[in-house]
C-alpha cells in the first residue's frame, strides 16, 4: 500500500514541476512586486504633501521607508533562523502550541509559559537519560544543569498554583457598618427559614425522556410536548443533529418536564417556577435549587424546578450552536403555566384546585435570570414581538420576578432590551462572579415601569463575595466549568451554605412580600443591616424603588446641565467634575443617565498640613467648599408628613481631579481653570482616583490603610429659608466600590474588577423634623449637597425624590 501512495505522490509532484515557476519569473515577480508597490507608495505620500501642504509628510514617509527596511532584514533572518530549528522540535511546538492554547486556563500566557517549562524538562530529561549528562563539556553541563532548576521550579510554581484556593484583597472597609449602632434588626421570623408545612415531592414530563428516568416512567404526571422551531434558532447542522440524537427528540417536541415540591393539604398555594441558565446540557442542572424547594414547600409554596438542558450548551456548539435562545427559555416557562392552569380547572385532575393562580412568581439563574423577564414581557402581549403571526394571549397573573445573577440582552425583542411593567423585581448578583462578570440585572432594573394603582417595587442586592454557580447545588464553585479549576481565586468567596442563606433570605422576603402581601419585610430590600440576624457578614449594596416614588431628577430628559427632569435647575459650585451621562458598567451600559460629581482639595491640603489628617474635618468657606444644588420650581410635587427623601447614589473611581493633564495642563498652570476658580496641580500625588489603572493598582497594593467611605452634608431649604441638615451618614456612608479578582492571574496583573454600583438612600423627613421643627417640608424649595467630610472623591447621583414612608424603625 506504501508503494502505491508513494507512486501517487510522485506523479502529483512531477505534474507540479511542469508549471512550477522558473528562478527568472520568481525574480521579476519580486521585482515588480517592490517596484510597483514603493512607487503606489511614493505617489500617495507626494499627493498627501500636496493636499495638506505639508512637506514634512515626505520626511516622514522616508522615516517609514528605513523602518520598513529594517523590518524586512530582520524578518528574513527571524524566517532562517526558525527554519534551522530541527523538524522534530517545529512539529512539537506547533502542535504544543495549538494544544496548550485549547487549554491556556483563561490566559495566553500560561500556553507560552508551559511551552517553555515542559521543553526545558523534556531536554533535562533527555539530558540525565541513560548518563548522557557526563558526556557533556562543562559548559554544556551548567547550562543543563540551570535549565533543570528552571523546569523542575516552574512545575513546582504550577502546581502550586493551582493547588492553593485563592489569595485574598486587602480588607474593604464595609461603610453600612460604621453606622450599624442606629439601625435596628427587624424583629420578625427571619424569611430564610424553613416553615412548618409538610410536603410532597414528584415531577411532570413527556413521559418518555430517554436520559432520565423522573422524567419518563418515573413521572408522576405527563405532559404534551410543544413546538419552539418559532423560538430557537439554528437548531441544524452538527450541532443539532448532535443535540436531536442525545436527547430522542427535535425542536418540535419540547418537553414540558419540571420537580416540584408542594405543600401538603387542600391549597391553594402560590405557584414558583425557577429555571436554570445555560451550563453543558450533559450535566443536569434542574436538579441545582432542591434547597429552594424544601424552604418554599416548607413555607407554603409550590415550587416548580423546570427542565431546559435540551436548550443548553454542548462540545457540539463548535459546529453550530442555538443562538439568542433566551426566549425561547421564558415562553416554555409560560407552557409550563399553562400546564398548571389546566391541572388546576379540571375537576378530576389530583391538582384541581391545588394553585392560587392570582399568586404566581417566576425565578430565573444565569440564562433563566434574563429569561424571566422575557416571560412576563411575552405574558402581557398577544403576539410575539418578532414575528406577530405567532399569538400568544398567555395573560397570567404573574406579580413578581426574580433573577439570579442574570445575563442581560442575549435575546433583544426588536433589537432592544426587554421592558415590562407593574410586575414586581428583584435581581441579584456576586462580586466574584467569574461567568457573568457584570451586574446586568442592573441593566433589566432600569427599564421596569410600574403605571397602575396597584403596589409594586423592585430591588438589586450586590453582595460581596458570593460567585455565580453557588446559587446551583449542581454548578458549585467553578463558574468557568474548567478541568484546571485552580485557575479561580477562591479566596473571596463565601461559603456555599452562606451563599444559598442569602438567596433564601432574599427570595423568601421577596415572595413573602409580593405573593402573601407580609410588606413588613419591605425595609430589608432598603438596608440589609435590618436583616443583620438572618445574613451572613459580607457588604450588601441594595436599590430599590417602588410604585410610590417620585422623581424631581433622574437625568434622562436632555443634555443641559443645569435643568432637571420635571422643571426646576441643578447647579455646581467648585465641582471639579460635574457632568452628566450614561452610567457604565465593568461590561456594558447600566441603561440609564445620571450625574458625576467630584471635589478635590489636595492644593488646599497642601497649604494647610493637619486637613484631612487624623479623621480632622475642616470647615470650608462657601468659596471653596465644593456643592450641588437643586432647585426646585412652583410646578414641581413636594413632601408631606408621610414622605421619605430618596435618591441612589455610587462611587466612581474615574479622578476626582481630572484638568491635570490633556487640555487643561496649560490652563492649570497659571492657577486657574476657564471659570477663572482656584485649580489643583498635583499629579505626583494622584491616588487610586487620579492614576492610570497600573498605577492605581500599584497604589492598592501599598496602601496599609483602605480609602474611607465617603460622606457629605445634605441641606434642604423651604421657601421660607428654613434649613435642615444632616449627613449622608444619617442612614449609611457610601461604599467605596466594591473589589474582587475572580482569577488567580488577576494578582499577577494587580486587576480589581469593580463596577457602578448603586445604593438607594432613605431619610424619613418626619424623623428628621427633629432636627429643626420650624422647616417645612410641603414647602421644600432647595436641596443641597455640600462635599465637606472626604478630601476628594467622585460620586454618581440618580433618581432624586420622595417616596411614602414606612416604618425602617431607625433608633
């Protein structure tokens, strides 16, 4: 058979030979090839020094041309000296380097790193075999001998590396407690505890599911399976026919398969569907929140684990995968209700009656997170917003929401994000989240409306410490689902159980309160510290609103500075940042627009040494002190006696002094800025606020002290001049944003990630009368931030208003 190949080969060779090109035509062709192209070259540069009359282009186009020159010797020789490297060695690092880059643990630098570690110890080996090491010359022998050091150190380093959970951040100061002593818990039953209710455990399913035996003989009630060719996409080639031949069945035939846990006795109970997000469809993720069902069964509720791991992740998708599949997630979550709705009108189904179908909840994770909230959009239409000859008329009850660490914007109806309203929300996510890097349940807040008479309210919860598959049983603590796990900082994370008591605190409260209207729960999604005996210690940032909050600014009608949403001005005093614009995320855009204000008094500092040192709070006159007013104009809604003041407030970490550099360095040099105000120049003593992200990170690593959190003095104004004032801190200081480094490599490149984070703060003006009884506040007129407690920062103010009052049970 060798010979016949052989033959073969020959014969291509030879047929090749008859038209390969001749030395004489390889020449000319190099030639003209640089002939023809310096020549197109010089033609382009001579034009462009005619049309911007500027001869210098022509110096600098001979500059090019050296540089190139340069260039190509030095890529020949490069080019000669890789091809003397010997056949064996060229085979192995290509086909190393292709291998070590499938496997890189989520950096290239690893694959190089490897590639030069297992090569020194494959020639160490190759070196001490059979005694050819005493064969050596001398300096043959140490330079053997340090390459097996190196090679043996690097392996060590690796296995090291992978083998330690994780290294820790230098501690963050958690602002919420500084302030703790003027909080009190809420004394009520904790929502995260399981409740008294015995219950029952079974499924629903096709009936004939050929990979799990719940869902086919095992099943307590069938189900008819549902065509969604009109809902995913791409469900063809490899990839499908793959997916069709694991599973038994196509896209036509969706199954409807769930576990449930339900409470015993005659009901009705409310109804919870909670659905997992995309994870390698093999391993089974349905099975990932039977934590969540105990403690709802056990409080009185119906939960419904449903099955989408036929629309999950494959090896497979190398050749073509599902694509923006998500809705097609959140309508099989309303064929699931429709399942339910009919068990529950017929008479002689064991379910009859068993469902309060005026108290349904969904709950969504990763995927599912984005994909509850396309279910209740498509709930309120009657047509799919893609292609209206669908219908859909679904039309449930559904009252709240919850997404888990949700993705945002994988499926866009129309090309835009999902918008819904009067359906209550809750979101949140993980610091050390290494899937879902960014808050984007932060991106679905933002667009939820509420425009009826009934109650609603939404809520984001950021948590420091927690990760994204601990919210899963199944999923754990590798969010990357890697082999080489070690390559995630575990260091930061909490403990699973702690992870999952705050999903259960939250999820409890938030079900409790939407499905059970217990509303005495609300203040937990305004402060976790009133949750301080249910929650584990970490640093919780919470926002809210509700369907009773007003707006006098919220930034979004037009790009005047000075005017704010509903009439009335803004100004800035002595702000070395003021602007307003979209609030972004470490990935992405939060969705909306606010204001960034900042204030630095370094120059002020350097003037006058004992500022700011020791916890010293200076007094600052009116004509430095940095403020932001709101004014507020006749048409303008004001307080009454049950109104809260609200507005939500994040750190930026852009600089709190940025006319140090770039357009304003000439400017500032002169000691002014163009308003003719006194300016700092002081860019060698820039800190985390003010350097480029190396230096930042440098500065974190040395600091021995973490930034304070930052605080401010708030002043209201009633039209008859009366003032109350009082600190941000009243209620809590504002965190400083909060740091993680999910990966290992992070360290390595001093990486924090962090992002835009808002906190809602809440100040109950009655409470506040205290401070000075003569103020009114039906007769509010001006609202005033004076930056007077932090030597500089940088803030980001949204959502100005008022709110009805209830009771936060402030000491």
């Amino acid at each position: 058979m060798k010979k016949y190949f052989k033959k073969a080969a020959d014969w291509v060779k030879s047929k090749l030979n008859l038209i390969k090109p001749g030395p004489f035509a390889i020449r000319g062709a190099a030639i003209g090839l640089l002939i023809l192209s310096v020549l197109l070259f010089a033609i382009e540069v001579v034009g462009m020094s005619i049309n911007f009359k500027d001869p210098w282009i022509l110096a600098f186009a001979a500059l090019i041309l050296i540089v190139v020159t340069l260039i190509t010797f030095l890529s020949v020789r490069l080019i000669k000296r890789i091809y003397e490297i010997p056949s064996i060695y060229k085979f192995s690092l290509i086909a190393s380097g292709i291998l070590l880059t499938l496997v890189s643990l989520n950096d290239q630098r690893f694959a190089i790193f490897m590639i030069l570690i297992f090569s020194l110890f494959g020639a160490a080996v190759a070196m001490f075999w059979k005694g050819y090491f005493r064969k050596l010359t001398t300096p043959k022998k140490v330079v053997a001998s340090l390459g097996t050091l190196i090679a043996v150190i690097g392996i060590g380093l690796l296995v090291y590396f992978g083998s330690i959970r994780g290294l820790e951040l230098k501690e963050q100061i958690n602002a919420a407690k500084l302030t703790e002593d003027k909080v009190s818990s809420l004394s009520i039953q904790s929502p995260g505890e399981n409740g008294s209710h015995p219950f029952v455990t079974f499924t629903y399913g096709s009936g004939n599911d050929i990979r799990r035996e719940e869902f086919a003989e095992g099943v307590t009630y069938q189900t008819e399976s549902v065509d969604g060719r009109a809902f995913l996409d791409n469900w063809k080639k490899f990839g499908g026919w793959w997916r069709e031949k694991y599973w038994g069945f196509g896209a036509k035939e969706l199954p409807i398969n769930a576990r449930v846990w339900m409470p015993e006795g005659d009901g009705p109970f409310p109804l919870v569907l909670v659905v997992h997000g995309n994870h390698p469809m093999q391993d089974f993720s349905d099975p990932g929140y039977d934590y969540l069902g105990d403690f709802l069964a056990s409080r009185g509720m119906i939960l419904a684990s449903v099955d989408q791991n036929f629309i999950n992740g494959s090896w497979t998708d190398l050749f073509g995968r599902l694509e923006k599949e998500n809705d097609a997630r959140g309508w099989l979550l309303l064929e699931h209700l429709q399942v339910w709705k009919g068990w529950n009108t017929e008479s002689s189904h064991p379910l009859f009656g068993k469902i309060d179908l005026d108290k349904i909840a969904l709950m969504g994770h990763s995927r599912g997170g984005e994909a509850v909230g396309h279910a209740a959009m498509l709930n309120a239409l009657d047509y799919y917003p893609d292609d209206a000859t669908i219908e859909l008329g679904y039309h449930f009850n559904i009252k709240s929401v919850v997404a888990i660490a949700p993705v945002d914007g994988q499926y866009k109806p129309g090309g835009s994000g999902t918008k819904f309203e009067n359906v209550s929300y809750l979101t949140f996510h993980g610091a050390q989240d290494q899937d879902v890097t960014s808050f984007a349940g932060a991106m679905q807040y933002e667009r939820i409306k509420f425009t009826d008479s009934v109650y609603h309210f939404k809520s984001a919860v950021y948590i420091s410490g927690a990760n994204h598959g601990q919210f899963n049983t199944s999923w754990g603590d590798n969010d990357a689902v890697v082999t080489f796990k070690g390559v995630l900082n575990l260091g930061q994370l909490m403990p699973a159980e702690e992870q999952r008591q705050v999903a259960k605190v939250y999820i409890g409260a938030f079900l409790e309160a939407t499905l059970n209207e217990r509303l005495e729960y609300l203040p937990l999604f305004i402060d976790a510290r009133k949750g301080k005996k249910w929650l584990p210690q970490s640093i919780y940032l919470s926002q809210f609103e509700d369907s009773n909050s007003r707006f006098w600014a919220d930034f979004e009608e037009d790009f005047d500075v000075k005017t704010i949403s509903s009439g009335g001005t803004a100004n800035g005093e002595n702000m070395s940042v003021w602007r307003e614009g979209v609030i972004d995320m470490e990935n992405g855009e939060k969705g909306g627009r606010a204001v960034y204000l900042g204030w630095n008094y370094e120059k002020l500092n350097e003037e006058i040494d004992t500022l700011w040192k020791d916890g010293a709070r200076p007094v600052l006159h009116d004509s430095i002190r940095a403020s932001y007013v709101i004014r507020l104009d006749s048409g303008h809604f004001r307080p009454d006696s049950t109104s809260v003041l609200t507005f939500a407030l994040a750190e930026s970490t852009e600089s709190s002094n940025p006319k140090t550099e770039g357009k304003w360095l000439d400017s500032n040099k002169n000691g002014s800025n163009e308003a003719g105000e006194e300016e700092t120049v002081n860019s060698d003593k820039n800190d985390a606020n003010e350097e480029s992200e190396e230096e930042v990170d440098e500065e974190d690593d040395k600091a021995e002290v973490p930034d304070a959190p930052l605080d401010f003095t708030v002043t209201l104004t009633d039209s008859n001049g009366a003032k109350l004032s009082f600190l941000l801190s009243e209620f809590s200081h504002l965190q400083r944003q909060i740091k993680s480094r999910v990966m290992k490599i992070d360290f390595l490149d001093k990486n924090d990630h962090s992002e835009n984070v808002f906190q809602t703060f809440f100040f109950d003006l009655a409470k506040l009368n205290k401070i000075n009884p003569s103020f009114q506040p039906a007769l509010l007129h001006e609202i005033r931030f004076d930056f007077d407690q932090n030597e500089k920062g940088v803030i980001i103010l949204d959502q100005l208003g008022i709110t009805n009052a209830f009771d936060l049970s402030i000491k």
